[in-house]
C-alpha cells in the first residue's frame, strides 16, 4: 500500500515538472502557419543576397508598370508607409526591399489569381534607403524603386 | 479580444481589404535599459481567406512597423461574403479574426 502512494506521488511530480517545462516555452507547440517562412531570406544582410534565397536570382526587369507611394522625407523612420501598386497582369508575389536595414527583405505577399496587384504597409527603417518594389509576375520578377529619406532612424533604441 | 482589425468594402467588384493587427514585432536588435538585447518577436505570417479560399499570404520580417497595417485588393467577392484574417509569429503565437464584406 504505502509503495502505491510513493508510485502516485512520483507520477504527480513528473506531470507537474512537464507542465512546467511547457510553461517556460521549452516545448513549444508546433508551428502550423509559419512552417513556409523564408527564414534565410529574411536573414540576409544585403539585397542581392536576399533575392538570391528568395528568388533564386538577383535579375529583376525595371518596370515602368510599378508603381512604389511612399513619403520623400519619413520624418520617423519607424512607421513608413509604403505602398505598392502595378499594373501587371498575373502577378504571383509583391516584395518590399530596403536597401540599407541590416535586413533588407522587408516583406513579401504572395498573392492568389484573383488579387489585384496592391498591397499597403508600413515599415521601419533605420536610415535613409531606396525602397525596392519586386513584383513577380508570370514567373518573371519586375523592379522598381524610390528613394526615401529619413530623419528620425526607427531601429534604434 | 482579437489582436485584429478588419475592414473590407466591396466596390462593384473588387474587395479592399485593410487589417491593423496588435503587435510589437520586436526586431531583436533594440537593447533595454540595462543594456540587455530584447529578443525579437515579430509576426512572420499574415493569412488572408476569401470564403474559406487564401487570397493573399504576407511573409514578414522584423522591419514591418509595430502594430502593421496591412491593406490589399481582390476581385470576386461581393457584400456579406465572408473573411478571414489570421496571424503567427516566431513564438508560436497566432491569433484569427473574422469578418464580413461590406
């Protein structure tokens, strides 16, 4: 009898220390949506080479059909709007690049047939950078750009 | 509460869609007071579905602003349709919210 209430009480420790352990994030619950996220991408430190992972090439055809709205002098660098418009016709994916953040992919949206070829944001930027728009479109990837300046860096702190 | 906000509004036949989410999307380059990294914590993924279809999937990094705003344009739905709008970020954390077209 008394060795049962030992086996009980071990068992009531040990569910108590797994609890604790999903408590302190040791065991994390698996992540369903983010299992596709280009973590090297977003991890590269220059454009060319977060195009590279993202795109498989850093060849992009400047486009006169993208059009990039964001402001010419961001006074906070830690709200910038920046919206991406264009044109092109089966448009898979709109990319936001900015050249001088220590990591300058941004943001990307992949965007279903029936999307039209816009998405609105807003980003921080930790100095003045171009803003690159890539937009891949019937397996091609287009480019344009627009220069921003900023007074206020949005990555400090 | 849902961390989300979501408008969306038919124009004939094309559906804006505009989504401001609660988040801190810490970059993990910031230090605090005492001069220690705080560690970041951003969302990474923004799904949008149209009628249970996606219609836009946002991949982000830490350099999106805090609490993002989102916005974007689709064709093929109409008023009273439904949305869907859910988020996940490097910690695992997700969060749904959903709406009706109007």
């Amino acid at each position: 009898m008394k060795s049962k209430r030992r086996l009980f009480l071990k068992g009531a420790t040990s569910a108590g220390l797994i609890g604790v352990a999903v408590g302190a994030g040791l065991l994390k619950p698996v992540r369903v949506l983010a299992a596709a996220w280009p973590k090297t991408a977003f991890d590269a430190d220059t454009t060319a080479a977060a195009m590279t992972e993202m795109f498989g090439s850093t060849e992009a055809a400047e486009s006169g059909d993208i059009k990039v709205k964001a402001p010419d002098i961001a006074e906070n660098g830690a709200v910038v709007p920046v919206t991406v418009e264009t044109g092109l016709s089966s448009v898979e994916s709109i990319s936001i690049i900015t050249e001088n953040n220590p990591a300058p992919l941004s943001a990307s949206f992949n965007l279903a047939s029936n999307a039209e070829g816009y998405v609105s944001t807003r980003l921080k930027m930790g100095k003045s950078s171009k803003v690159v728009a890539l937009v891949k479109a019937d397996g091609k990837l287009y480019s344009a750009s627009k220069e921003v300046k900023v007074t206020i860096g949005g990555c400090g702190g | 509460m849902s961390s989300i906000k979501v408008r969306a509004k038919a124009d004939g036949d094309v559906v804006t869609v505009k989504a401001l989410m609660k988040h801190p999307m810490e970059t993990g380059q910031r230090k605090d007071k005492s001069g220690n990294p705080i560690p970041a914590h951003y969302i990474q993924e923004v799904v949008c579905e149209h009628n249970g279809n996606v219609v836009m999937t946002a991949l982000w990094g830490p350099s999106v602003s805090k609490n993002p705003y989102l916005s974007f344009k689709f064709t093929g739905g109409a008023k009273g349709d439904a949305l869907k709008i859910s988020w996940a970020d490097n910690e695992g954390k997700s969060d749904s919210e959903e709406a009706t077209i109007g």
